[in-house]
C-alpha cells in the first residue's frame, strides 16, 4: 500500500519543473511584464482601499451593495469587504495561469492580450465596486 501512494507521485517533479519553466517563459514578453505591473498595482489599490474602509467603520456592519432604485439592500460584516480584493486576485492568478499554461502555443500573444486584458477589466469593475462601497458607507 506505501508503494502504490508513492506512485502516484512519482515523477511529479518533473511535471513542476516544467510549470516553473513556463511561468518564467511567460515573462519574456514586455506587454505581459506591462499587464502584471498594472494588474498589481490595480489590485493594491483595492486592498488598501478595503484596508481603509475596514479600519475607519465604528460599526459590525456596513452597507455591501446599493441599488439606485432601491437604495441600501445588502448588509454585511466589516470583513466581507475584503471578498472584493481576494477575488481580484484570484482571477489575475487564474488567468495568469492558464498564460502560463498556453505560452507555448503558436498564437500566445493573442492569448496573452485576452487573458490578462480580461483580468484587468476586472479588477477594473471590482475598484469601481469597492470605491462605490466607500461612497455609500462615508458620505
């Protein structure tokens, strides 16, 4: 029985070796250097403006979501703020991934220009949500 775990690993390390290669690969490009240095800096922001909003509320709860026809509709706790920074981070590494991943395909700029573009848009989308978020709890 131990050997047959053990084979189920066995040869592993080259499969992480070449994950790594791929990653480091991935950077020979500048525009992709470009979009991660923006994606970083993107999602920074977001952190450190749920890091304020998260610091400076007196209360257990804050208002999560507002809907222009309705108003305040959701209510949460101070730490579900702190979702909107995560997810950012979780789709910039996802979609940096599945880069890494395709870079050896013939047409990896293209694919690089979508991913990571998408990315961006998102992070995009959740500093609007996050800064709307601001607005509603502090003014």
């Amino acid at each position: 029985m131990k050997y047959k775990i053990f084979s189920l690993f066995y040869g592993q390390e080259h499969l992480l070796s070449g994950m790594k290669d791929n990653f480091l690969r991935s950077f020979y490009y500048r525009h992709v250097k470009i979009y991660s240095f923006v994606l970083l800096a993107v999602n920074a922001i977001i952190w450190v403006i749920a890091r304020f909003i998260g610091s400076n509320i007196d209360t257990d709860q804050i208002a999560l979501h507002y809907n222009v026809d309705f108003g305040i509709d959701y209510y949460g706790d101070t730490e579900k703020i702190y979702i909107i920074p995560v997810l950012g981070l979780i789709i910039i590494v996802v979609n940096f991934f599945l880069y890494a991943n395709l870079s050896l395909r013939k047409d990896r700029k293209f694919i690089s220009h979508i991913l990571l573009a998408a990315a961006g848009i998102a992070n995009i989308i959740l500093l609007a949500a996050i800064v709307s978020i601001y607005l509603v709890n502090f003014r």
